[in-house]
C-alpha cells in the first residue's frame, strides 16, 4: 500500500504508520511456525485477551482439518472479528468486560478451568494469551467476591501503579492466574502463544501469566497494595500475610515439558512501522518498546526532544558532531505501557474521559507549545483508548490554538484527565474500532 505523503497529508500518513504496527501484530500472520503437531489424545484450545477472537480463529484456519480441535477463548466485548467465510467454528469464543472484570468473565473462567479436567499426558492444551486476559480470566480466590475484585481492580486502574506491580496483585488473588492454569492442566503438555503487550515481553506479567511460573510473592503484593493505600478484605490480608495465596514458582513440576511462544511483540510492530517510514524517504528512529511512567510526563519527554528535532537547520553531519542523534525529517517511534493517575475532581467538574494514549498527546501538546513541523498519532493498538471508543490521538502544530479558538485550555483538561473531551470537538480522536490484537501503546512523532 503506498504511503500518503507526509508532507501534504501527516495525518493519513501517521496512520498509515499506525495500520503498519497493527497488521504485523495480527495473529494470522505470526501463529503458524509456532504450532506444535497434534497430539495422540485432544487438543483442548483455552485462552484470554484482547486477541483471543483472531488468535482462535488463526488456530482454527491452520490447524488440520482431520485433527480434533475444541475449546474456549474469551475475548473484550465487540472483539470478536468476522469469520473467513468458509472456516467452520472449533472454538467457541465468549465475550467478557475490560478493563474492570464482570459476571461472563467469571463464567468464562470457571468454564475453561472445568475443561483441563481428565486431561492424560496424551493431550495437548493450547493456551492463546493476549493483553487484557488478566480481566478477561476472573477467578477470584477463596473468600474474595467478584465485587471486591472488581473494586481492588479499579483501585489499582486509578492509582498509577504499572501493568507489573498490578497484575502481581491479581495473580495473588486469583485461582487461576500466576501459573495456577499450568498446573490444573497436569498431567497434559501446555504450549502456550502470546501477543505480548508488556514491557520487556516477560510471559509471566502478559494477562498475569496463567500458565507460567510467578517469581512475586505475597509479600510483593502486600507491599504493592500498602503503597498504593488499596483496601482488600482482613481475611484476604490475612491470607497474604501468610503465604496461603503464594503462585507456582520457576522449578515447579507444574511445568515440565511446557512451551511458551512469543508470536508478536511490540518491537515488531515498531520495526515494522520504521520500515513503512522509510519506505517513505524519511529517516526512522524507534526510542524503546518498553516505556513506563505517567502519561503526561512522558509525552512532555517526547515533546522536548520533538523540539530539539524541529528547531535544528544544520545538516544531519553537523547534527550528529553535535551529539543530537535525530535529524529531520523523520519519524520517532515508541512503546510501551505507560499509566495515568486519575486526579480529584473540582466540585462541578465532569468525569473525564479517556486512557494512556489521550492522556499522552495532552502532555505533548502541553510541551510542543505549537511547534511548527511536528505532528503525532498516539494509540493502543487495540484499537481502543481506556474505555472510550477512540483508539487515540492526533496533535498537529495548531493544536492549542484551535482548542483556545473554542475555550479550552490544555492544562485545564489534564487537570481532570479529559483527554477525550479536548481532542473530540478538534476532529482530533483517532477512531479505528477494534483491531483484533494488542501490543500496547504506539506512538508516532512526525518531523518536517
């Protein structure tokens, strides 16, 4: 597909760049050279995520069609992708709530944990695993209710805590998280596939790693949960304080034999966006895949570097001799996962609205100040920014004086972590639907 130009069209041409990280992370494209051969007994297919819809169908498609093939995937409300026409269903695929679990994640988990009953060492289970399966798969341990899960899940979504320390509380509270899926499908051989959405593509923090091994302990979780003032039942503390609720760890039986496949990630997506830049005649820089830290302090990072950039005019020699290693025009690219802190509303103040992406292009506008020449897309590659309907964000040049044009101040909107509300009377929300898969956050700076 040919490039917009980026000069007459940076907009189209940041999401051609954004299309270009999606479609490298598509299951289809990735899951065949990682499928093990079919076994003596079943092949029982389970799974969590964002991706699950498009990972089962991708096994169904290349799974031979005289093998037997059965299971369950949950995936995010309105994630399921159209069906190939002519791909007969082996999979049944079930929806369940994100980011906050609810009842059919519940269901959906019991469900798939009965199914690794009676399994023999003749069986293969494979587990398909996506970013979002940490809520998608709710088991909530003894003594803990799916309202208290709910709440302590909330609580940590508004707390700035990092997708690390949270999905450690989650699998300490959890009957099927942190390697306990593993180690219900004994004696049976688990591969499991995973679309990393996790900086550092460690499996175990990929949807609380329900089938590998935990290194946290219940102490790290206690700790997690004492720093971030978040409130579980006394029965639970207790449980923690005890090391009743510990996870499977490295070494553990549970384990032998198994395989874990990392089948997209998001350095790839990132690879696979600077390709398309310089296929385009610019310059490509990938910052890191593995960005942490508030939203809005990262974009503010991204913008003082898109400064630097913009505001050189020597040639890219002189650039270099003078220890700036970015010369325009380019493209800087980025992952990551970052979070956002939700603030204390002013009384009067609506609920804001929005997720990481939005909250990262308030930061960059803030920080770019109209910076003539730079543009930037910032998205999940889920397609879909916290809970809103957007999947992220476009800042042009004119940004802030467009929003002033109609009385809206940035800082004002940051205050209340609006992202959605500033950039949806600019025509400035990126709207794509869901994309089927997940590799976290994508960030794109254009440098004319």
């Amino acid at each position: 597909m040919t490039a917009p130009n980026p000069a007459t069209a940076p907009r189209a041409f940041l999401e051609h760049l954004y299309q270009a990280a999606v479609q490298r992370a598509l299951p289809l494209h990735n899951t065949a050279a990682f499928l093990p051969p079919p076994p003596k007994g079943r092949t029982i297919v389970i799974g969590a995520g964002k991706a699950g819809g498009s990972m089962a169908q991708a096994v169904e498609a290349l799974w031979p069609t005289d093998a037997p093939l059965a299971g369950l995937v949950v995936t995010r409300y309105h994630h399921i992708p159209p069906r190939p026409e002519g791909l007969p269903q082996r999979i049944e695929i079930v929806e369940a709530a994100h980011p906050v679990p609810d009842a059919a994640g519940l269901d959906a988990a019991q469900r798939i944990l009965q199914m690794t009953q009676g399994l023999t060492k003749d069986d293969l289970v494979l587990c398909l695993i996506s970013g979002g399966g940490s809520a998608l798969l709710t088991l909530p341990a003894d003594g803990l209710s799916l309202e208290d899960k709910q709440g302590i899940n909330k609580a940590l979504l508004n707390s700035g805590a990092n997708i690390g320390e949270m999905n450690c509380v989650r699998k300490h509270l959890s009957r099927i998280k942190g390697g306990r899926l593993a180690a219900a499908c004994a004696p049976a051989r688990v591969v499991t596939l995973t679309i990393s959405d996790v900086p550092g593509d460690d499996p175990s923090v990929i949807a609380s790693g329900p089938t590998v091994p935990d290194v946290t302990s219940c102490a790290d979780a206690l700790a997690i949960l004492k720093r971030y003032n978040i409130d579980i039942p006394a029965a639970l503390m207790a449980q923690l304080e005890s090391g009743v609720l510990e996870t499977p760890k490295p070494g553990d039986k549970a384990f032998e034999g198994h395989a874990v496949h990392m089948i997209a990630t998001p350095q790839q997506s990132l690879e696979a966006a600077a390709a398309a830049a310089r296929a385009a005649g610019l310059a490509a820089y990938i910052l890191s895949d593995e960005m942490e830290g508030e939203s809005r302090e990262v974009g503010k990072v991204h913008a003082a570097i898109a400064r630097t950039v913009a505001r050189s005019s020597e040639s890219s020699r002189a650039v270099a001799l003078k220890g700036q290693p970015f010369s325009k025009p380019c493209v800087i690219l980025s992952g990551g996962e970052t979070t956002v802190t939700v603030r204390s509303r002013q009384p009067g103040d609506a609920k804001g609205r929005g997720g990481r992406a939005g909250e990262f292009c308030l930061g960059l506008a803030l920080g770019l100040q109209g910076q003539p020449g730079v543009y930037a897309l910032a998205a999940d590659t889920d397609g879909i920014d916290g809970m809103e309907d957007n999947a992220g964000a476009f800042v042009a040049p004119d940004t802030l004086q467009r929003a002033v044009a109609q009385g809206m101040k940035v800082d004002r909107f940051l205050d209340r972590n609006d992202a959605y509300g500033y950039f949806e009377p600019l025509g400035d929300l990126v709207v794509t639907g869901p994309t089927y898969t997940n590799v976290n956050d994508f960030r794109a700076l254009l440098i004319l």
